[in-house]
C-alpha cells in the first residue's frame, strides 16, 4: 500500500503542475495503437562457428525474447540478403582471432558499415583486441562476460530518443566575426546564438540553454576570463563547457584563462573542422555527464528524480485532448531471490525487466526505475485498457524468462505485478 500511496502522491503533483483553465470539452477516438507500433523487431546477426553454436543458440534465444529478430549464420555461410543489421554478434570457439576470423570480419564489416560488431571471447589483452579492431570490430567482449554483457550494449544500441541538436552560444562583440563562426557552425549541423554585449550573458543563458559557451577573450565592459570566474560560482554553470576563441597568442594569458575556469582555447583564425570537432566532443562529454545524474547506474534507465520530472514534462508538452496512462510495477517476492540467490542474482533479475521494458515499450513512452525492484511507466496517448493489456503481456513474458545463475538458471516464482495502472489521466490545459 505503500507503493499505491507513492504514486497517488505522484499523480497528485503532476495534476497540479500547471493551472487549470476552462477547456472545450471534445469527444475523439482514442488512438488505435498496432501490435506494431509496440514491438519493432530490429535485426542482430549471429555468426558462429561448429563449436560456438551452443552459446549462439542461448544468446539468440535471449535477443529474440528482449523483441530482436535474429539470424543465425554459420561462420562460411552466405550473408542474408536483408537489410543491414543493428549489430553483428562473432561468436567463435578460441579466444586468439585467426586469419579466416579477419577476412570473415572484413566481409561483414564490408556488407554492414554502419552495423555495431562485436567479438565474443576475446582475451583481456591490447594485441589481439588491435587486430581485431583494424579488421572492423567495434566491440570486444571478455569471455567471463559475454551473456549479460552483450544483451546490455546491444540493448543501448537501441535509441530512446532522438538526439536533441547541439547548441552552442557565442560571445563575441565582433559582428563579422560572429557571423563567420555562426557559418562554420551551422555548416556541421550546429545551432547557435551570438551576443555581442557580455552583460546579457546570464538572461540569455537562462532563455537558451546552450550545451557550450565560444567565448572571446577581449570584449567591451570586461573579458572572456572574468565573464567565465561569474559563470563558475553559479551552480547552473559550474560544468557547462567554456571554450576561449580568440586572437590572444600570449601562452601565459591562455594558460590563465584555462586555470581560472576555461576548457580549451582556440586561436582565430580558426580551422572551420578543427571548430566543430571540438565542440561537438565538448557537448558529448557534457551531455554524458549530466546523463550520468539521470539515469539509474544499474538499469539505465530514468532514475527516480529524472523520471518525476519527465512525467511533468510529457504533461507540460502535451497538447489538449490528450491523456497518459501511468503503471507502477514491482517484482513480486524479489527478497526471496535475493534470500536465495544472492544479490548480484538479484541485481540481474532487475535489470532483465529493464531490459524487457525497454525492448517492448516505444520510444515515447516513460520508462524509470522508481526505487529498488519498483519501476514507473507513462504512455502517452494510450488508454488504460490497452496499456492494462501491454503491460500484462510485458508481465507475463518476463515470468518465463530464464535467468541463468552460475549453477543453471530459473525463472521468477512469481510473476511481476503491475500494481496500479491507476487512471487514463486527463491532462489539465
């Protein structure tokens, strides 16, 4: 009961986060939703030799119960005459590739360039895992690793969303110069915003949020170094990316300007692709960092924070009529397993519904792990009677679902319960 006070509470805060207005009431249909639009299949292939088969039929088997369509290969057989895969699975018998195992991944690697492959079983050591890169791998796995290792990467190959454009702002009082680095960004598919005046750094920070700041060094009223000292006593700002971009060839002005809060520093004139380089690795470090404080280590998913504030979020965007159903889930007798088992068993219980979660829900779809074995969902558009029924499904695959354990494997004694789909919520406008 606990657990259903949680989410009333929760539902309560999301229902008065915006202040209601009349609205029109509107009779619609509700959006019909396929089998299809719940379960996409995406292709992994798995190549193995004689001796491999055994550990490529269990892995095909885990990757097509988490909604992946598998084609097993033998190591000499033709490739399939389909599209490309999302990932391309090597399971050999030795640890050591051998000449056939490089052209073999050559041929692949060839047919698939934009396919993420892995090699499985390789030795934790530098010289193999080079030679093996060089002939296209992307991913090396140990092999004290290789089940739960693999289903997790191939599992975040898949994107939840789509990647939200960098932004990057640029302070610079040189109009001509602005506009130049303007050009060069939107060249690489970056967006961006100039001011010329420093004082308005704070107001148009807070409307743009950009992802990286290009600051130059001398400006009217005080310089990139001071502007840079403000932005890092502020919390807000404290880990955003500071890039100098600036005629200053001084070494220890620029040494300076680093110590005292900058990232890196460019000269002008700048190399349009050494620009965008840097930038875009700037942005990626930094955006990986603040997922990092968003996401569950175990699961990766949404943590308990970021999952609130992304339920918020989806009934803030949402446009009148809309609705979104919310289900909280919990793993039923999950002390047990860990009584049993162990909690690193317990552990790989809980990430084997986020995985399940993740491989059947859609891309627009809330999915958080709300504390422990409990997890969250929200289904935009989605009435309760479907989501009662997708859920249930969701349910009643991960009961059968083998878990493997050092000494065999089980499935749950109980199946997961969706303990509250409570309501199709009616968003306030």
């Amino acid at each position: 009961m606990s657990l259903q006070r949680q989410l009333d509470t929760l539902l309560g805060a999301v229902g008065t986060s915006r202040a209601p207005v009349p609205v029109r009431r509107a009779e619609t249909p509700s959006t019909a939703l396929k089998e299809i639009d719940w379960v996409k299949p995406r292709s992994v292939w798995v190549v193995a030799d004689a001796n491999g088969h055994e550990l490529a039929e269990g892995l095909s088997r885990q990757l097509h119960y988490f909604g992946f369509q598998v084609f097993q290969l033998c190591w000499d057989c033709a490739l399939p005459q389909a599209e490309a895969p999302l990932a391309v699975l090597f399971v050999p018998s030795h640890s050591v590739a051998q000449p056939q195992d490089l052209a073999r991944i050559e041929q692949v690697r060839a047919a698939c360039p934009a396919s993420q492959l892995f090699f499985l079983g390789v030795r934790s050591e530098i010289d193999p895992i080079v030679v093996l890169m060089r002939a296209g791998i992307d991913v090396t796995i140990p092999a004290d690793e290789q089940s739960s290792t693999v289903l997790s990467r191939v599992l975040d190959l898949v994107q939840t969303h789509e990647q939200e454009k960098h932004r990057v702002l640029v302070v610079e009082d040189s109009r001509v110069a602005a506009a130049l680095i303007q050009r060069t960004l939107a060249e690489h598919g970056i967006d961006s915003h100039a001011i010329g005046d420093p004082g308005t750094l704070l107001e148009v920070l807070r409307d743009y949020r950009p992802d990286l700041i290009l600051m130059d060094m001398h400006m009217p009223r005080f310089n990139g170094v001071e502007a840079t000292r403000v932005l890092r006593q502020m919390s807000a700002y404290q880990s955003i990316p500071i890039v100098y971009l600036s005629g200053e060839s001084d070494i220890g002005m620029q040494v300076e300007a680093l110590r005292l809060g900058g990232d890196q520093f460019l000269i002008k004139p700048f190399n349009p692709v050494l620009l965008a380089a840097v930038v875009k690795t700037k942005i990626a470090r930094f955006r990986e960092t603040q997922r990092s404080s968003r996401v569950d280590g175990l699961t990766g998913l949404l943590n308990h924070t970021a999952a609130k504030a992304r339920l918020q979020a989806l009934v803030a965007a949402a446009v009148e009529p809309a609705r979104i159903t919310v289900a909280m889930i919990d793993i039923d007798h999950f002390k047990s397993i860990n009584d049993t088992y162990g909690h690193p068993v317990g552990d790989q219980v809980i990430r084997g519904l986020a995985w399940l979660l993740k491989a059947r829900l859609r891309a627009t779809d809330l999915i958080g792990r709300y504390g422990g074995e409990e997890f969250i969902v929200a289904l935009p558009d989605v009435d309760p009677e479907m989501a009662r029924n997708v859920i249930d499904r969701i349910r009643t695959d991960f009961a059968a679902l083998l878990m493997r354990i050092p000494a065999g494997c089980f499935t749950r004694p109980s199946v997961p319960e969706s303990r509250s789909i409570r309501r199709s919520m009616p968003l306030p406008d």
